[in-house]
C-alpha cells in the first residue's frame, strides 16, 4: 500500500485544475428502480411518480459490472484523466502538511461514484432532501462496511462509523450527508396490502341531494368501485363534476383498509405503525390531480391526512407518499382507509384507476453525523485501520446536477476516469459524459435591470461566449451568440448565459430594461419563459390554466423606488393563488424559493415597516381579490391596523409589476398566509408549527390537540379556574384582539371562511389567530349579510358563514363573566387605540398616498371605472370614521349593557396599564367603557421600574374598577 501526505494546499491545487474533457450531454434518465422510493425535492405540496414500483426483491437495482469498470483503484478528483490511485494522489505533492502520513488502499473494495449536495433527485425516509454521497463496489462479492469512516475533514478521519452497511456486488449504497448520524442501513419491512375489496363512494347528487348534480360511477364496463381484474383487485371510479347550490365538488371514492364496514363508523383500522411509505400504482389523467387522504379513526373522512398526486396519464406510474410520523393526525395504529376526492377547481370529467396500493416501512439508508456543503469540499473513506479507502473532493453545486464519476466503456475503451458534472443517477451509473464546470473566464459587463431615458449598449467579448435571448425564453446552446456590441434603445428583457463545449452552461443572467419614468413604488421585474406563462393554450395565464396549481420556473428582482439597482434578483416558482378572483385579468400569484431553482429563501427585508423581517420562503403580489374594481387598500387597511395587539397578518407593501418588461399594473406584495409565514416572524420552519383552516382542515401538522381543546370548551362549565387552563392552550388576548378587528371591520366572510389557527409544536405554544382576507370587510357592498355584527359572531343556529361550529369558540368562552367582561372591555379600548377614527383615517391616507401616483395608469391598464373606485374610496374612509360608534353601539345591544361613559386611564413613570389582558400603547388613554360592566386594571412596570401605587391610593397592582363618567385613574412608578 502507499503511504502518502496530505495537505490543504494540495486540495485547493486539485480544485483549480481541469475537471473533465468535453462529451455528451449526460442523460436525466432515471433507473428502473428506485427502491427505497424517490419523491421530487419539492414534494411539500405535490408529489411525483416514480416511473416503476418497490420491488420487494431487492434493496437496490443491480448494475452491470461494465458501469463503473476497473474503478477498484480510484479516481482523481480534480484531473481530467484519472490516475490509477486515490485521489490523494493530487493532493500529495503540495508541502504545508496538515496531518501525518497516511496509508492508502491501492485496490479499494468500495469507491465514491457520486456527490449531490443539493438533492433534488432522491429524497430520505423522512421526505428529506439532504446531500448525499454514493459509493459503488465493484467486486464480485458484497463488501460491509461495517467499521469504516466516513469524513469531511483530515482533522478528524473517524468523525462518522458505519455499522451494518452491506453494498451488494457490482452495486450501489446511497449515503446521505444529514448530520442524523443513523449508521445502519435497513432494508424494507413489514409490507401490507391495502387495496381492499371495499369501496364507498360520497357525491353531490347522493349525498346532498338537490344541492348539486356532480356523479360518481364505476368505470366502463365494471359494476361496481371496487373489483376483480387478473385475478388481483382493482379500484376506480368515474368522476363527473357539475358545479351546483354546493359552490362546490363533492366527489370521492374511499377504498377501506380492510373488506369489512360500511359506515365511516364501521370501518375496521388496521395498525400501520411500522409503516412510512405508502405506493400507489394509478392511473391519474396529464395535468390533474387528486387528492390523497388517509382516512383514521375518530376522523371524518374528508378530513383526512392529505397529500396531492398529480396525474400524468400513464398507467404504469407509481406515486410515492411519505406520511408525516410520529404523530397522532395521521395516527398510523388507526387507518381505516384512503379517501380519493377532486380538486373543486378541476371540472373535467375524468377516470382514476387504481391497480395496487401497499404500504410498508422504506428502511433508511445510512446518514452521516454530519452535511454536505453547497459550496464545496471533500469526502474521505477510511477502513477500520484509518488507511483512506477512497476520497472526492466536489466544487460548489450546479442545480439539476450532480458530481459525477464518469467511466469510459466500450470497444477500444481503456476504463479512463474523470469526474464532472452530470444529471443525478441515485443507484444508477452515470449516463453519457460528465461536463466541467462553467468558465468563468467571460468579461462582458451587463448593466443593472432598471429604468433607463437614454440608449446604451452591452460590449460582449469575443472569448466570451455568451448567447442571448430576447423576451423572456431562457438562453440554450442553439440561442444567437453575442460577438460584438448590442444597442439598447428601448423596452428589453435580456437573458444570456455562457455555453462552452464539454461545460454545463453558466447562470442564466437576467435583465429587464425599461425605457420609461421610474414608478413611486417598488418595482417587480419578473421574467419567464412566455410560453409557460402567456401561450393561448398551455400558458398559466390562459385558457382557464390558471385553476391549476402548477408552479413555474421565473427570475423575480425587486427595485426600490429612487434606487438605480435592483434591492435583490432571484429564481424562483411563480403559481396562481387566491380562488374566484383568478379569473381577474390581473392575476394574484405566489413567489416560493426552492432549491431546486437556487435558493431556498429569500433574505431580504421585504418591508421597510418592518426592517427585522428578512427571511422569507415565499410571498404573495395580490391582484386586491373580491376588490379588484373597487379599491387597492381595503385588505391591507383593515389587517395593517392591527399592528401592536398581537394578531397575525400578512404585511404588505405596494408595488408595480412587469412580466417579462410588459407593465402590469399595481400588486400588493403581500406575506404568505401558508406554513411559510412563520419564518420571517418567529423563525419557524413549517414542519415546526400545527396551522388549522377555516373548515378544520389541515394546512400543516395536526388538529388534534385544538379537536380535544374545543371538546373541552363544549363540557366545561366555564369555571375562573377552567378559564385560567382554556388560557394556557389558547391566547385570550389574543382571541379578543383578533375578534375585535374582525368585528370593527364588518367581515362577512367569516368565521366560516378565510380563518386560521396556529401554535408551535415543539414547546408547545397556546393556538393563535390569523388574520387574512378581509375583502369583504369596510363596507365591501359584496355581502348581503348585515344586522348586529356580535348576533353574528354568536349565532347558534345560522347558516354559511356563521355557522355553530364557526361561533363555538367564542360563545362557549362568553359563559364566563369574567371572560365576557374582558372581551367587552378590550374592544372598547382597541376602538380608542388601533380602531380610532384617526388611526385608520391615516393609515388609510398612507397607503391610497403610496399609490396616488400610480392609480390612473393602472385603471387605464386594466378598464377600471374610475368612478366606481372614488365611491369605494369615499366609503371605506366613511367607515373609518363611523364604524367605532356603530360596534359600541351594537355591543351595548347584544349584551344588554349599561351607558357609555369616559374614563381616563394614564401612567406616570417608567410603566403601563393593562386593561384585562391588553396594555395600553399611550401614557394617557380616554375610553368609552360601560356602566355596570367591571374593568380589571394592572400596573405593569417596565425594566428596571417599579410600581408605587394607583392615584386613588390603592397599593395592589391588580384591582377592578367600576367605570364612572369622568372617572381618571393613574398607576404611579419610579
């Protein structure tokens, strides 16, 4: 064996040489078998089909023994041509040692084939996309890895031991770089079938008879959903939606866990505890979807642990579903079935075949204790003698690719070895030939994305080769290569990128150049292919294409108004959002960063409100929903307002949009009300909070905790010590402050609609309200429901929205005095604080002031009636300024209360008042309270402070007051 001395120089040497000779392009083809299962990188929201099945035969698809012919001695990690050594072998020849000398396996049983630090290819057990590193044994004979090291560092050669790791002859072993330190490989296990003969079907015109006319019959030629094909059974079903009174879809096809049952409290569970993967084989027509929804005990079906799979009309495909573990919601001791439903915006009429469905425990690959890096390193392999078995040193990631090995086979082939860039091939032989990285030799200076008076012109190099695109279509190798001066004398969207032979292509450079007065607000240049956004049949924009939720592929820069370069440019997914108001001609959309595109997040301060913001996965530029023709700031007037009391909302921002150079008009860039709000506010990941919606769906987590909580609501008897326990799982201040900016803006799609609950999982945290979509809200004109807006939020035997299951909360707390007293109280207080006639009044003025210079050009843009909109602005500022009169008025009503009168509440030092749960924001506060309902005042002093007294003499920090006309009151501190 060879003993040689490493050295970091020697490492960096190595990096800076060649890395690999020109070839063809390496080929995206998956192998045949991706036996622990393979999801796409961003299967958050939907998931991809694998192109066969788990085969129950073997963990891992074996590889000719030509694949990774005569790699037994190694390959360089940075040269060209490999040597017949390890890699060190490039690293040695460099002084500045930085360990002692080291033995190197000549013939190493095992080598590195591939590295991919940014995983879009393979997903773990868990659904997580750590790098990985792949190592391949040549041998004839299985090789255990049982004691060997894996490292990134020479300082530390044992810093991860395998244990029982068996890589098959002429095989490969995936091993992912997650810090989860997991040393075992485990196969699959404990394999169950799950496509019963049982099946139960829900429609409109069955299940809600004269409410709509959707059907749902087996498929042609079967009598029934569930069935015998082959001798093996089968499930599917015709779907037939026809919009009815419903609003919307309901149609299902439920196929039980086992045969017996016939009601949804019937159904048998079957314990599915040992499981974390489930495998359906279906068939699901091109461009729709459906939803996956496990169904459990003690859960109505349609309430069910959902994940999307979307079609892709081959009967062969198998989608791949991880459910989340170690969790009640899904309980995998309690599955009684799986629940297949539309989505409401899908109208097509359709088949779904189901041919298998099992699920069984995927195993786990082994992880390493620690993670790749994105932007380069090396990886070490020692045997249980700490000789180096094999290295790799890897350069900073190339989306879409990986680090691959490359091995000449064929006639007249000498086995030569180079490593290079190459499309991901997870148990697999890299297909074709690697490329280099891109140069980085080009010169050519581009000027900023902005807004430009004068012509001017970009000097491309002639070494450079750089070629270019007009308009949006991102740059390939066939795109006009840029030799000389390009002249720029009006509206451009520029997109260039290099292309040289044997290299992967650089970045794609972005640049929007547009030729007129800068506006007075942000501005969004976003840039696209134009057939995937604008294609008159295919494009997302068109064709009624904008119902789906496919995402895709932009660059997104944002200028500050006044600033000359963009604050940021970034690639990104675009999708539609909102629901009805897609049809608008002016499109709300959503932003999300992903891996697979770049970065995973934007860090940037997206609102200057709010400079501690910077970490966002994903934003909204909203079109103003139901408001399109009425107004641009009623949404974000009546949430914006409750800034202060503790109440989620999504902030916001005005700004102007171009696609692809095209004006668009004004958007309000607004936070995401989805899982990835949290990040930005409360560092957060979306798997690290429970968010509950309208109709107690799940957006992410679980509901069970808030399930067992409301059962607690509907049998307590409301005691001051059951309150004091309500509290600790739900925020009362909270509660009564989202309630009360609710009620102050008249929402009537609510509480039935466009409400959400949330907490953190890990510790625990009480469940919070969030405020989103108050469209209807100000005196919208839209919603037919009026009346006293408490009655409303109280109704015990209403219809849509207010619903009993929607006002249970709140009436069910109301049963406290003490409770209802606070309620009262502190919406009294936010209507002189947040909801003052001159707080809104301003806030208002603030935000039609931001766009006043924008408006005219957008009405003009998209045919608005301009007197239609000055009505709307003259009635959300009449409402502002009546609106405080109107809910004291109408809580004096429904509560029977006492008259109104003044009471001055103030602070004298360093300190506050709290009026039940809510602190004032002022040293001196006037209130409207009610005779005859108590107020609970405490002196909160500040740091360092301390509370003396209370004016009136009384000592304790805590005390009631029975509100008198006149009556002042101050806490003293020093």
């Amino acid at each position: 064996m060879k003993r040689m001395k490493f050295a970091f120089a020697g490492i960096l040497s190595a990096l800076a040489l060649g890395l690999g000779a020109c070839g063809d392009e390496k080929s995206s083809t998956a192998p045949e078998e991706q036996p622990l299962g393979g999801l796409s990188s961003d299967s958050e929201e939907s998931l991809s089909s694998s192109s066969a099945g788990y085969s129950a035969g073997s963990i891992v698809p074996s590889v000719s023994s030509s694949s990774v012919e005569g790699t037994s001695e190694g390959a360089s990690a940075g040269s060209s041509e490999a040597s017949s050594s390890s890699a060190a072998d490039s690293m040695a020849s460099s002084s500045g040692s930085v360990a002692d000398t080291i033995a190197v396996v000549a013939k190493p049983p095992v080598v590195f084939t591939e590295v991919d630090v940014v995983n879009l290819s393979y997903k773990d057990e868990e659904g997580g996309d750590a790098g990985w590193v792949e190592v391949y044994n040549p041998a004839d004979t299985a090789v255990n890895l049982k004691g060997f090291y894996l490292t990134n560092t020479l300082s530390d050669p044992a810093k991860f031991k395998f244990g029982d790791v068996v890589v098959k002859a002429k095989s490969h072993m995936i091993v992912y770089l997650s810090g989860r330190n997991l040393p075992d490989f485990v196969a699959p296990h404990d394999t169950t079938d799950l496509l019963s003969s049982y099946c139960e079907t829900e429609s409109d015109a069955v299940s809600y008879a004269g409410r709509g006319n959707s059907e749902i019959k087996p498929l042609p030629g079967q009598s029934d959903f569930c069935f015998v094909e082959n001798g093996a059974n089968r499930a599917g079903a015709q779907y037939i939606p026809v919009k009815g009174t419903l609003g919307y879809y309901v149609l299902a096809l439920t196929i039980g866990a086992t045969e017996k049952g016939a009601t949804d409290k019937e159904k048998v569970p079957v314990d599915l505890s040992n499981v974390n993967m489930f495998q359906m084989r279906a068939y699901i027509p091109e461009g729709h979807s459906i939803n996956f929804k496990l169904t459990q005990k003690g859960f109505r079906d349609v309430k069910g642990w959902t994940k999307i799979l979307e079609g892709t009309g081959d009967s062969n495909t198998v989608y791949s579903i991880r459910p989340t573990l170690h969790t009640d919601y899904p309980n995998m001791a309690q599955i009684t079935g799986v629940r297949l439903d539309i989505d409401n915006h899908d109208s097509i009429a359709k088949n779904i075949k189901v041919f298998s469905y099992i699920a069984y425990s995927r195993g786990h690959e082994p992880h390493a204790n620690f993670k790749s890096k994105k932007e380069g390193g090396s990886l070490y392999l020692f045997n249980g003698e700490k000789q180096l078995v094999d290295s790799v040193m890897y350069p900073a990631a190339v989306i879409g690719k990986t680090w691959s090995l490359e091995v000449a086979t064929g006639a007249g082939s000498d086995g030569a070895k180079r490593w290079g860039f190459a499309a991901a091939t997870p148990y697999g032989a890299t297909a074709g030939a690697v490329e280099n990285a891109a140069s980085q030799n080009a010169k050519t200076e581009f000027p900023n994305s902005g807004f430009y008076s004068k012509a001017f012109s970009i000097a491309f190099g002639s070494a450079d080769d750089y070629r270019c695109e007009k308009g949006g279509t991102v740059p390939t190798a066939t795109s006009p290569l840029m030799a000389a001066e390009l002249k720029i004398d009006t509206t451009t969207v520029l997109r260039c990128a290099t292309f040289t032979d044997g290299a992967v292509p650089g970045n794609v450079i972005n640049r929007t150049y547009i030729f007129e007065e800068q506006p007075t607000v942000a501005s969004v240049f976003i840039t696209g292919d134009p057939l995937q956004m604008f294609h008159a049949d295919s494009g997302l924009f068109k064709n009624e294409n904008f119902w789906g939720d496919k995402e895709i592929p932009v660059n997104i820069e944002l200028l500050e108004p006044g600033k000359t370069a963009p604050g940021f440019s970034e690639n990104a997914g675009l999708a539609m959002s909102g629901n009805a108001t897609r049809t608008w001609a002016k499109k709300s959309v959503e932003i999300t960063f992903r891996e697979k595109y770049g970065k995973n997040k934007l860090d940037y301060a997206l609102f200057p409100e709010f400079p501690n913001l910077k970490k966002f996965k994903s934003f909204k530029l909203r079109n103003n929903g139901n408001n399109f023709h009425f107004d641009y700031i009623r949404d974000m007037l009546a949430s914006s307002i409750t800034e202060g009391l503790g109440v989620d909302y999504q902030h916001g921002r005005a700004s102007i949009v171009f696609y692809n150079g095209e004006y668009y008009g004004i958007h309000n860039i607004r936070e995401s009300s989805n899982k990835n709000y949290y990040l930005a506010n409360y560092n957060l990941d979306g798997d690290q909070i429970d968010l509950l919606i309208s109709s107690g769906d799940v957006a992410t987590g679980s509901p069970v905790d808030f399930r067992d909580l409301t059962n607690l609501l509907l049998t307590s008897k409301m005691t001051d010590e059951d309150l004091e326990k309500i509290n600790e799982q739900l925020d009362l201040n909270n509660l009564i402050n989202y309630y009360a900016a609710e009620i102050f803006a008249d929402n009537r799609d609510w509480p039935g609609n466009n409400r959400k609950i949330w907490r953190s999982k890990n510790p625990k945290t009480a469940w919070k309200w969030f405020m989103f979509d108050t469209d209807m809200a100000f005196d919208n004109t839209q919603s037919k429901l009026t009346g006293n807006i408490f009655e409303f939020v109280t109704a015990e035997n209403s219809g849509w929205p207010n619903n009993p299951e929607f006002t249970l909360h709140l009436r069910m707390l109301l049963k406290n005095e003490n409770f209802k007293a606070a309620f009262i109280n502190q919406i009294a207080t936010t209507l002189c604080m947040n909801f003052s006639s001159e707080r809104v009044v301003a806030r208002m003025n603030k935000l039609q002031g931001d766009i006043s210079a924008e408006i005219a050009r957008d009405q003009k843009r998209w045919s608005k009636n301009v007197a239609t909109m000055t009505e709307h602005e003259g009635r959300i500022k009449t409402f502002a300024t009546t609106r405080q009169d109107v809910v004291r008025s109408e809580m004096q009503e429904h509560f029977a209360l006492g008259e109104m009168v003044d009471v001055t509440l103030a602070s004298s030092g360093n300190g506050t008042v709290q009026v039940h749960y809510l602190p004032l924001d002022k040293s001196s506060q006037k209130i409207k309270f009610f005779k005859g309902t108590p107020v609970t005042l405490t002196a909160v002093p500040k740091d360092g402070a301390m509370f003396t007294g209370w004016s009136d003499g009384i000592k304790d920090a805590t005390r009631t007051i029975d509100p008198t006309d006149g009556l002042k009151v101050t806490a003293n501190f020093k």
